[in-house]
C-alpha cells in the first residue's frame, strides 16, 4: 500500500490497483431500508351499501376476489358461485387509528331473504384489511414468494435495518432474520461474501479511518467534512457520480454500495450508525462518532 496525498494535505493510503473503477459497478437500483417490509396489513375500497341500522350488504356476483377470501374463511362456503344466497352481509366498525369504517372480518352472513328489508340503503365506501407481503420497496404483493421470484430478475442492493448493504433480496432476508436472532453479536459468515478489503480498489484517509472508492470520492468527502455545505444546490447534494439529497445518501449510494458490489467480507464492513460511512475497523467507526458527539456538544 502506498502513500498519496490530496491537495488538502490530508494523508491516505491507497490500494495498488488502479485509481479508478467503471461506474458500471453502480448500475444496480438501490433500495432504502424500509422498516414496514414483510407481512403487514393494507386497507382494500369496498363499494358497499348500508342500511340505517349498519347493516352492510353486497351482491355476491359483484364482489372482488379479496373480500371474496375473507367471506369464505368467515362462512366456510369455498365455491359461493354455486351459492343459493344472492347477498351478502356484515357488519362495520370505526377506526379511531385508520379514520375510517372497517369491515368485521367475522361478521360475514350469507343473505337468501329479500333485500328490501334493509331499504332505504345508502351507498358507501368501506375498507377491508388485507393481509400483504409488503416488499422492502414499500410496495403490497399477493405473498412473497411472488416478490422473490421478481426480484430474481432485478439487479439491486439493498440497505438491511442495521445500515448496511447486501447484493440481493436473498441476502437481504438473510442478514435481516440473523439480525433479528443476533442483533448486537451477528454472525459475519452467514453470507458468502469472500472477498477482502486488500482485493479492492480503495483509499483509506488516515485521519479518521474511512474508506473510499477512490480519488474522486476522498476529495468530496473531505470538501464536505470541512464545509458541510459544499456541493449543495438547491437542497440537494451534487457529486460527481449523481445527485442525492444528502452527502450521507450520496456515499452510501455510490461508496458503500460500490464496496458491497465488490463482495466484501461482512467481517471487515465496519459503519458508523449515523453515516454508514465505512471504516478500516470498529473502534475506528466508533472514534468517529464520539468525535461526532464532543462537536456537537461543543456547538
């Protein structure tokens, strides 16, 4: 490893590979952590009609396959097209946390009487609760064995609840569940990331132990840490490699991404909680964030 330095007089240390990689490593889309992924519960429109005494009704032949699936857990008529009944029933209550009315998902009757009996019926709007597999891009799918086989065809990376990246949904799942089980005492060698931060282009600035992908990246570091403001227009972070709305979103899209792509070694992907910037080592990362706090309090 030789020594450089920039014009900033700051003393790095580079790797002896070239200085620069193709910015075809960074053609993957990047996913944000999104702390509401996995099973969860959306609200589904139901056209309805109600009588003055609440109760709601639905013509069987005009209901739309999710509330369909909540009829048939309810009544326990699997095929209700071979169903004498006509109507449909139920009953709703108010959500103080949704702000509106919700279908009781047990109050489900099948109606053979006359529907005359409710009149006068207003129409209304309700809501359904459906059980979703909400993906790590915040968007609803059927289960998530049908997200996983989209994302088998998508190239991405993911940011995983404890701030860093994974090459792909798979990895994604896994580093989570271990997390979940191990949250302050992980297990480094569930993924099969082999490669060591010696293999990788890279600059280490000397004095405070972060890591970079190269020249480029040092310098707009090291611009931004003496001037927090640089580069910004217009509320938004302008760097070489793209635009982002920060410098902390900016390096953790176009550095530490760039270094999960290279498949680097969990063991030696060290970040700080508040930047995610990537360091040489854990006390190192930790040094940076009492740094952080002692100028803060300074402030």
């Amino acid at each position: 490893m030789k020594k450089v330095s920039l014009k900033s007089h700051h003393m790095v240390q580079a790797s002896s590979n070239s200085t620069r990689q193709a910015l075809g490593d960074q053609a993957a889309a990047f996913i944000p952590y999104n702390k509401s992924w996995g099973v969860g519960t959306i609200l589904g429109t139901v056209a309805a009609r109600i009588s003055p005494d609440q109760k709601c009704v639905l013509e069987l032949s005009k209901i739309k396959s999710n509330v369909k699936e909540s009829i048939v857990k309810c009544v326990g008529v699997e095929n209700l097209e071979h169903s004498t009944a006509k109507y449909i029933t139920f009953d709703v209550t108010y959500s103080e946390g949704y702000e509106c009315y919700i279908i009781d998902n047990d109050s489900f009757q099948l109606y053979y009487g006359d529907i005359n009996q409710f009149e006068p019926l207003q129409n209304i709007t309700v809501f359904l609760e459906i059980k979703k597999f909400i993906s790590p891009e915040g968007q609803p799918w059927v289960s998530e064995s049908n997200y996983e086989e989209y994302a088998t065809g998508i190239s991405a990376n993911y940011e995983c609840s404890d701030g860093t990246i994974v090459r792909n949904y798979q990895d994604f799942k896994v580093w989570e569940k271990e997390l979940a089980l191990r949250p302050n005492c992980p297990n480094y060698d569930v993924l099969p990331y082999q490669t060591s931060l010696e293999d990788i282009e890279h600059i280490v600035v000397s004095s405070d132990g972060t890591i970079w992908r190269d020249g480029t990246m040092v310098s707009e570091y090291l611009a931004w840490r003496r001037n927090p403001n640089h580069n910004y227009r217009e509320g938004y972070y302008w760097g070489a490699y793209g635009v982002s709305n920060s410098f902390k979103e900016y390096a953790k899209l176009y550095n530490t991404t760039y270094f999960a792509l290279k498949g680097l070694k969990r063991s030696e992907q060290h970040f700080d909680a508040t930047y995610s910037f990537l360091f040489t080592s854990q006390e190192m990362a930790d040094k940076y964030i009492e740094r952080l706090k002692s100028f803060q309090k300074r402030k």
